[in-house]
C-alpha cells in the first residue's frame, strides 16, 4: 500500500513536478556557527526604553523554574514585548554532606542541583517597566530567586565554552 | 504525580533494579553472589527514611496570631495578598485615611518626593525600593470654594509604588495612626472618588 500511494506523476507525464515549491522561496543563506550578535538599544531617547534586559530565574527545583520561565515568556508575548531568547544556563551540582558525630559517624549525603533559566527580552518602555517588574515579583513562586539585568559581553560570554587548544595554538602563533 | 514526560532519574533506575532483584531472589534461590556489597543500602531505605524526615518538619502556618487577632497594625497578616500602608492625615481641616502625602517642591522630581514621603512617614532609612521613575496614578481633585484662590483651584496627587524589602520596622514610629490593608480592606477606609483612582493600579495577586 505504501508504494501504491504516491501521489508523484512520472517524469514522462506532463504534469511531472506538479507541487514543487522551494524553488520559489527566497533562498536561506547557511547558518554560520559564530553568532556575534551585539544589540544595543538606544537608552537615552525621547521615550526611554530599555536596551537588552536578562531575567534570570534560579532554583533548585526544576519543574518550578521551567514552569515560571514558561509563564514569563507567555506574559511577554502577550504584552506584546519582543523576546530575544530564552535559553538555559548549565545546572551546577552541590554535595551536602551531613556529619552526626553521635557515638556512631554518620555521613548523610544530599545532592543538590541549581538550575536557571535566562529570558531576554527587548523593547521595554520605561513606562511600562516597573509594571512588569511587579507582576514578575508577585507572581515568584517559593524558592525561586529573581534576578533581573542589562545583558552584557560577559553575559553572552558564560554561554560559550572555552577551547583551550584553540588558545594554545593562537598563543603559539603569537 | 508525573506532569512532565520527563524520563526516570538515577535514584527511580536504582530501585527498579533492586526491586527486580528481590523478585528474582523470592522466585528461586540465587543472586547470592550479586549481592556483595552493593545492596547494603537499598534505595528503598533511603526513601524511608527521608520520608520520615519530612514527617519531622513541620512547615509553619500561614494564618499567623495577627491573622487571628485582626491586628491591622503588624506586617505579619495576610501573607499571601499585598498590604498597603495608610496614614491618617490632617489635609484642609479634615483626618483623612490616606496613602501617605507630601507636597512636591518645585525643583524636586516626583519620585524624590515619595522618596521623601515614605522617609517622613516610615523613618530614615528605609529599605523601600521604587521602580522605575513613572507615576502609577494621578487623582485629581478641586478644593472647596473657602480655600480656593485664583491660582490654586485644586490639587493632584500622583501616586507611586515601592516594595518594602525587610519587614523590620521597629525604628519607625509614626505619629499618627498607620496600618497595613490589603486591597479589599481599602474599601472601609478611603472615600469614593481616592478609592476609585487607586484601585485601578493595585495589583492584587
């Protein structure tokens, strides 16, 4: 049944090539790895709005920060505010080992993850800022931090890693 | 409970097998050699007892003493919706229940004159943060004809927000009489027209 259903005509009928498309769409330049996007938004202007703004949300439950990440992208989109990106920054790992020293040494570990999750957002009017903000604040849920600033280099940098043979070889160059 | 389709963590792996192993060991009598060291700590008893340890804690109540008193002065009510402050004060030559209020100085900018306000009413030192420098409110409102003059016809009061950070305010004691509302609580204290204007940039969540 699977080869009785194509619905492709041969190529000597003259309906041949029927539903092709892509070749009308406006060709996609390929996507070059390096991603050197430096944005800044005019800070001073007639109305003052706020250039790239990072919301960082950290916690050690997972399921909330997703969750409260979700609501914030949602909340932006349906104020109508430009969202840039949404990413996830890597969870770091804690061990908390417990030390009873009751006769009997005890040692009781307890593995903690911290997870955060960034939203980046454009295009804020200062009018509206701190109507945001405060949504964002009441709506936090328990043991999740807020953390709301102006995206910098540094910022953009902590995503990338670090090749350290690619350091070498410059430095080898030099 | 499992929202999520999110796959089985190290812990949930562990006690599958070893939940497996036990049936296998029930059903016919090997597995001795596996046993060694490895189930010395069964996962199952690591869950026992963090559950007993949750059993221990006891989170504390929501509904505080202040709640049961209705103690409208303390900070500690109603830990779930916002409280606002409101102040007595003498305006004209009635008491009115009022947001706090300062009058602006020329020169100055609006949000320094809250600033001002909530250091006249709150002490000096207060760790109130205002965002950003846009009124949240404007209530406008003419004066009666025994004080209005040809310049002064009325007044407008425009309205800001802060967050208090710390609730420590034992340093701060206010003259007259103050307390701490939530949105609903507003409606027995403020007159019609002031409650209208200030209900509209109240959040309540």
């Amino acid at each position: 049944d699977a080869l009785l259903s194509c619905h492709r005509h041969y190529r000597s009928r003259p309906t041949h090539g029927i539903g092709r498309f892509k070749y009308l769409l406006p060709k996609e330049t390929p996507k070059r790895k390096k991603d050197k996007v430096q944005m800044k938004e005019i800070n001073v202007g007639t109305e003052y709005e706020y250039g790239d703004i990072n919301i960082q949300m950290t916690s050690y439950d997972l399921c909330l920060v997703e969750h409260f990440a979700q609501y914030v992208h949602r909340l932006c989109n349906r104020l109508s505010i430009r969202v840039n990106e949404s990413y996830a920054m890597p969870t770091k790992t804690n061990e908390v080992l417990f030390l009873e020293e009751r006769g009997s040494k005890m040692q009781l570990d307890a593995v903690l993850t911290t997870h955060q999750r960034v939203v980046q957002i454009t295009g804020l009017s200062s009018t509206f800022a701190p109507i945001l903000l405060e949504v964002i604040q009441s709506s936090q849920p328990e043991g999740v931090h807020l953390l709301v600033k102006e995206h910098t280099e540094a910022d953009f940098k902590s995503r990338l890693k670090s090749r350290p043979e690619l350091e070498e070889l410059l430095a080898q160059m030099n | 409970i499992e929202l999520e389709k999110s796959c089985y963590s190290d812990h949930e792996i562990r006690k599958l097998e070893e939940e497996e192993q036990l049936r296998r060991r029930k059903e016919s009598m090997y597995d001795d050699d596996e046993v060694r060291g490895k189930t010395v700590i069964m996962a199952q008893d690591l869950e026992d007892k963090w559950e007993q340890k949750l059993l221990r804690f006891e989170a504390a109540s929501r509904i505080t003493d202040a709640d049961k008193s209705n103690d409208r002065k303390s900070l500690n009510r109603k830990l779930d919706s916002n409280l606002m402050l409101l102040v007595k004060q003498k305006i004209g030559n009635q008491e009115l229940w009022l947001l706090p209020q300062v009058e602006w100085q020329p020169g100055e900018t609006l949000r320094s004159t809250a600033e001002r306000a909530m250091a006249a009413f709150l002490g000096d030192h207060i760790q109130a943060k205002t965002l950003g420098n846009a009124p949240y409110g404007i209530y406008k409102y003419k004066f009666p004809r025994a004080i209005r003059t040809e310049d002064n016809v009325g007044a407008k009061v425009f309205f800001f927000k802060a967050f208090l950070q710390s609730s420590d305010l034992s340093q701060a004691e206010l003259k007259e009489d103050h307390l701490w509302v939530t949105k609903d609580e507003l409606r027995d204290y403020l007159k019609l027209e002031y409650l209208k204007k200030v209900n509209r940039f109240l959040l309540d969540l």
